[in-house]
C-alpha cells in the first residue's frame, strides 16, 4: 500500500468545491490533515459552514479551521450568482452540529507544519488569501509545505470573473502575487482544465445513480452556471485535487507566471511566460492538457470508494 500524501486543503465551497473535496477525502493516494475556509465563491460563514455540513453529509471529521473573511486588500466580490445564494445550489443539507476548532486557518497550518516531521502539499481552490497570509506570519515553515497545487488562472489570458480574470485570482490577486514570488514550489491549473474535463450530461446522469454523494452532485450541477460549459458542469476543482491524487492525468510545462494587480481593466490578469528565454526564472509548473478519460475513470473509482 503506497503511504498516503498528507494534505491541506484550502477551499470556498463552492459546487466544484465539493467534489475537489470529495476526491480528496475518499481518495486512497491523500491524507487530508486539515481543511481551511476562504471566503470566495460566497462569503465566510456561509463557506465554513458549507464545508461542516459537506464534512458531516461524508461522514468525515477531518478539522476545519475558519479563514480569512476577505481578500488581503480589496472588498469580497463573491460568484454567488454561480453557486447559489450560500454557495451550494438548492440541496437542502441540516444545518451543521460540528463546529470549527478554535485556531483559525493561519494558526492552524502552522501547527500542522510545525508538528508534522513531512513536508505537507496544499490544495488550494479558491482565492489565495489564506495561503499568503501564511507565508506572511510564518515565512520560516515555507520549507515544510511539499508543493502548493492551486487552481487558478488560464493559459491564454482569459478571464469568467472579467474578460480577463478568472475567479480565484480576481478576487485577490494581491494574495496570487504574494504566492507567485514565494519560492513555493506551485502547480497552477488553469481555468482550461475545467473547462476541457467537465462532466457532459451523460456523466452527470451516471454520477446522479452512483451512491449518495453522486446523487448529491446531480442537484448541485442542476443550478452550476458556467459561461464557458453550457450543458454540464465544470470540473475546475477536482482537476486541481486529481493532480495531486494523479499526476499523469496532465500535460505541465514550466513557466514564468505573472499576476497584474495594478488597478486597471486587466486587474487579475494572468500571465504564463514559456519562452526558453525566461527559464532562469520560471515559478511554477502550469498544467497545460488534461486527459479527459483518465481524470473521468479516476473520478468514477474514487466515487466507487463510497458505500
Ligand atoms: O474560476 C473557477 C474557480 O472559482 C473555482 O475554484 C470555483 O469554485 C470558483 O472558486
Ligand atoms: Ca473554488
């Protein structure tokens, strides 16, 4: 038995939230030690607790740690109008009987770092808040973190929270640039994936009869609005958990990735330099292609671990 991958995960839930955590937990390759909420998709209260009932309806007691309630400088903008009013579509999950541990986000990844004797890789899938504030209060425990996996940005500069930002990143791109020029080792994956590996109505149709959670999902798709996916819903999230879980499923290249964060049209731009001439200073590596039926069987099996 391979030993399992310990894991931070740092979310928004969030539809596609959901799922990413789905696969996280159920997943025989991770090891989640923790979960920390991150104001995005909607805002703070309603992403923690979504994160408790999703806990609770999984049957897990994996500790959550509330984060932060805004982006480092700028006013929450939410996509609300993507995942619902708070932020899980219409399944009407019980209001949660757990609560978060006392520490919030930053103070509990410093404890997990710090008394952890393995490095420990992040997923985060939403606005990079949490994860800068971090680095910020603890530069020295950046040695503990394996390498930060987060789901941002696009290949080619286009945007769904404006023509040229995608979510994660507009909402603080402060926090992404902070993030960019850390030295962490970071995967980005881009919007694209999302969008090339999203589950058409023939999968979604299959995940309604799977077991419970799949039941689950078909309803939170019925309300996932995503421009750029018409029939189906988008996978951002789970492609950005299934590159730790299965690395192979993608295509990466190494690139020199910049964030703008001058206040103009084009604030939350994301910019991926792959030209050889910049490979001194690459930052990351940028997952590039997806194989659809590989990421799709992994999906499937880690939904087989369900009873
Ligand atoms: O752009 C997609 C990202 O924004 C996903 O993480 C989705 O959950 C939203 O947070
Ligand atoms: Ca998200």
């Amino acid at each position: 038995m391979q030993k399992k991958i310990p894991v931070i995960f740092d979310t928004d839930p969030g539809i596609d939230d959901s799922v990413a955590l789905a696969m996280a937990l159920f997943s025989e390759e991770l090891d989640v030690k923790l979960i920390t909420t991150v104001a995005g998709n909607v805002g703070i209260d309603n992403v923690t607790s979504n994160t408790l009932k999703l806990l609770e309806f999984f049957g897990r007691t994996t500790p959550v740690a509330r984060g932060a309630a805004s982006p480092l400088k700028r006013k929450l903008e939410d996509a609300s109008w993507v995942h619902g009013s708070f932020g899980l579509g219409e399944y009407d999950f019980p209001e949660p009987r757990t609560q978060v541990i006392e520490k919030n986000a930053v103070e509990a990844i410093r404890d997990i770092l710090k008394n952890s004797e393995e490095k420990i890789s992040i997923i985060a899938t939403g606005p990079l808040t949490n994860i800068a504030a971090f680095i910020l209060t603890y530069p020295k425990l950046k040695n503990k973190i394996d390498k930060l996996i987060f789901m941002g940005g696009s290949l080619d500069g286009v945007g769904n929270k404006t023509p040229y930002a995608e979510f994660n990143i507009g909402v603080d791109p402060e926090a992404a640039d902070i993030i960019f020029k850390s030295g962490l080792e970071l995967v980005m994956c881009p919007m694209e994936m999302g969008h090339t590996a999203y589950f058409n109505k023939r999968d979604i149709a299959r995940i309604k009869v799977t077991n419970y959670v799949g039941a689950m999902f078909e309803v939170l798709f019925r309300t996932y609005k995503d421009n750029h996916v018409k029939n189906g819903a988008a996978t951002h999230d789970s492609c950005t958990a299934s590159y730790l879980i299965e690395p192979k499923i993608f295509k990466t290249k190494r690139a020199y990735v910049t964030v703008e964060i001058i206040d103009t049209v084009k604030t939350g731009i994301v910019v991926c330099d792959f030209s050889k001439k910049s490979r001194d200073i690459y930052n990351m590596s940028v997952c590039t292609k997806i194989n659809v039926v590989k990421f799709k069987k992994l999906f499937f099996t880690i939904m087989g671990n369900i009873d």
